[in-house]
C-alpha cells in the first residue's frame, strides 16, 4: 500500500499541475501563509453547504469555514440571492448608498459598546485604524497585546502573534516594534504592574475568547479584571471580535461575557462571506474620524462599504441576530470534539481536540500522558487553562500535522493546520464521516511508522 504521502500526490495530482504554475506566481506558490500545505496545497473548485471539491473532484467536509467568514456553510440561498441581485445594481458606486446605512443599523443594534461605526476593507484594516484611534484620543503612543494572539499583519499587532514569541518580525523597524508590549496572556498582575510602570500605553487589544479563537483560551473572569485594569488606568480596551463577532453570540463575545470594550473591530461574518471590516465605539471616539475634529484621524477606502459586501452582510445578519447559527455551530462543534477525543482514545495516543464554541483545536505527539485524561462519561478532562500558553498554540509535533492533515484529505475532510470550525451546514453526518476519516488516518500514520507505540 502507498504511504499517506505517495497517496496524496497520486489523488491531488491535478492540484500539483496548478501547484507548479502558482510557484512561478506567488512566494510559496501561496496568496495566504496558512494555505501552504506538505506536500502541496489543493485547489477548490467549487463549494456548497459543508462541503467542497477540488479541482479533481474530490469531495471534502469543510472545516475552513472560510477562515471563519462562513457562519451558515457555503453559497446560502439567502445570500446568493441578495448578491445576484445586486451585482446587476452596481458594485461599486464611489458614493453613499443605502445598504451601507442598513448594514451599519444591524451592527449597532446587536454589538453592545456600539455607538457609531467606520467602515474597512478588511480585519487587518481594522484593527489598524482602532490603534490610531487609541493613540489620538489618549494622546498616547505604546499598545498592549498578549502573546499567541492575532490581529492583523500590520507593524503595530504583528509581534508575538506565534512561537518563538519573543522573535522580531523581519521588515519592522525596532523603533516601531518598541511601541508594541507582548504580555503573556491571563495573566492580570503582569499587565497591571506593566499599566502602573509605563504611562505612555494607549490601549490594550486582545481577542475575547483567546490567541486564534480559543487555542489559548481566554475567560470572562480575565476579561471582567482587564476591564478593571484599563478603566483604572484611563486606557483603552480594544476586542478584536475579528473572528468572534456574530459567532459566539449575536452580539458577539462581549454580549457572550457582558464586558464592553471602548472599540471593537469587525470582520468575516459581519459581511456576509465577502470581504468587509469596521470599528465601532463610542460617538466621542469614533467622531476623531469626522472633519469637524480638531485633531482628525482621516480615513480613505476604495472599498469601504462596498455595495455587494453591504448586502451580503445584511442578510447574514438577519441571521445571526436569531441566535439560531451560534447554537448550532456551537452544539456541532462540542459533539465534533467529543467524537474525535474518542476517536484518540481508543488508539492510546498524546492527542487531545479542544476548543470552546464553534471551534476545533487540536493538539498532537505532545509527551504529556494527562493530555488525555477522561473521566468516566468518556469527555476529555483536559483544560487548556491549566497548561502554559507555549505548549498550545504551534506546540503540535509538525510531522504529525503534515500527514494528519494529508489522510483527513485522502478521507473526505479538510481541517486548518490548527483544527477549523463549525457551521449551520455542518451536521451529525458530518461528524460520523470525520470521526472514521480520523480513524483510518491514524490507521494509516501507523502503518507508515510516522506513530510508533
């Protein structure tokens, strides 16, 4: 029999022609690093519901979810409807419209410490503009984040983002990184002895439910005492609700946690599958963007408030607002976990599927036997909180990623290289179809001597 890898080149070999032509195009022959895949990446043709098919037809359970974007599964009727419509409208009017006002209406009736809102491209845009925000109106210049948290590529958020978390990121000028403190993350006394020794911090940003969705989580508790902290210290409190925002909850992790940040930044669901970001916050705030301020913040946008992303983004809020969607994903996701930590079980392996609401996380070969400690109703007792942040996100063994996410492909699923997450498309089918995909690659990892007992 082939081994995982000599399977995979034979099954995805139209994904390697295309491959060969992307390396002549892109560095790594990839438009987004976490696309890049051992020994190759595959190419999508076409996508519905849960599922997608490569460019050679093979048919995979999705758990990308478009990188978070995709609450209710791929190509949903109500939203195709809506852009089709649209595009015969006009995709791009360089004025106001419409949309743009009924889109920014919905957002602000379900985030809570909404008040007024600015619109962007992306998340990464996002967060850009809330940092300089937070410098202007507190006349302040240094940022506070924690480590293995995500917000963007750009100069300010960039740091520390994953192991080695203490590693310069090449192309920043040290000047510029010097702006930016990477805490370690839940830890209060650490941030609250940093707020009390440097009187030049802005802001404090982090993601409500920890560094990538929860692969170092992050409690209420921790975010109820950085409340605290920041409002002591007259800092700012930036949620980047990115990936969060209108999937924990309609209103996000803060309406999930009851704790109002003074900024929230926006992205993926909030447009429905199509690109769009935004912040929102408070009228003082957000009003340093408006022409009538002395010291303004200005703010341009090709795209910003793009027709089809408006329309989009509306009927994925009509949703959302149901809190149907998160219940859904959230209950799928928990069942998802449970089956795969049984799966692991039953083969005797240091491997343990984590995560909190509609994520999926995962750690593989880590040497520690408690990592899958059950207790007697077969649930995983392991609690990420209870391990250092620097043997969670980034800490499984890398060989063992490169052939568990090859098999899952030869099996029908497609997982992240960190896990994925769930939505409305996904069902029980689904998780029966991933928990024996599970099994037979780990069958097959064996039978490779990629896992030796």
């Amino acid at each position: 029999m082939p081994t995982i890898l000599e399977q995979y080149r034979q099954t995805f070999s139209p994904d390697f022609q295309l491959k060969q032509q992307a390396q002549s195009l892109f560095p790594d022959g990839v438009t987004h690093d976490i696309r890049y895949a051992d020994p190759y990446p595959i190419y999508v043709d076409r996508a519905q519901g849960s599922r997608k098919w490569t460019v050679g037809g093979h048919e995979l359970i999705d758990y990308w979810s478009g990188h978070g974007a995709l609450l209710l599964g791929h190509n949903p009727p109500n939203i195709v409807e809506a852009v089709t419509r649209q595009i015969q409208r006009g995709t791009h009017y360089g004025a106001c419209h419409r949309l743009e006002l009924e889109w920014a209406e919905r957002i602000i009736d379900l985030v809570p410490s909404a008040e007024h809102i600015r619109f962007t491209n992306s998340g990464t845009e996002a967060t850009q503009m809330a940092i300089r925000l937070a410098r202007l109106w507190t006349g302040k210049n240094k940022i506070v984040k924690f480590a293995g948290h995500f917000h963007g590529w750009h100069d300010s958020l960039i740091q520390g983002y994953s192991p080695p978390y203490d590693q310069p990121i090449a192309g920043i000028p040290p000047s510029t990184a010097a702006m930016t403190h990477v805490c370690p993350p839940n830890d209060p006394e650490v941030l609250a002895d940093l707020l009390a020794t440097d009187s030049q911090i802005a802001a404090v940003i982090l993601e409500p439910t920890g560094g990538s969705f929860g692969a170092i989580p992050t409690n209420g508790e921790f975010l109820r005492s950085l409340r605290q902290l920041t409002s002591e210290h007259r800092v700012l409190l930036i949620f980047d609700e990115v990936i969060t925002g209108f999937r924990v909850a309609p209103g996000g992790a803060q309406a999930h946690y009851g704790v109002w940040p003074d900024l929230t930044t926006l992205a993926k669901i909030m447009a429905g599958g199509l690109p769009g970001g935004a912040v929102v916050g408070s009228v003082e705030i957000m009003n340093l963007i408006s022409k009538n301020s002395p010291q303004r913040m200005p703010h341009q946008g090709t795209f910003n408030a793009n027709p089809l992303s408006a329309c989009a983004g509306i009927e994925m809020l009509k949703v959302a607002q149901t809190g149907q969607p998160q219940s859904h994903a959230n209950r799928i996701a928990a069942q998802l976990r449970q089956a795969l930590n049984s799966v692991v079980d039953q083969h005797g392996l240091d491997w343990v599927f984590y995560g909190e609401f509609s994520a999926l996380r995962f750690l593989l070969g880590h040497g520690r036997a408690d990592i899958r400690a059950t207790s007697t109703d077969g649930i995983s007792k392991f609690d990420p909180y209870d391990w250092d942040y620097r043997q969670l996100k980034g800490a499984s063994s890398p060989e063992l990623e490169t052939h568990l996410q090859a098999g899952l492909r030869l099996h029908g699923v497609d997982m992240t290289p960190g896990g994925g997450m769930t939505s409305t498309a996904h069902t029980e089918e689904d998780i029966a179809l991933t928990a024996e995909a599970l099994d037979k690659t780990i069958g097959r990892m064996r039978a490779d001597g990629v896992i030796t007992d």
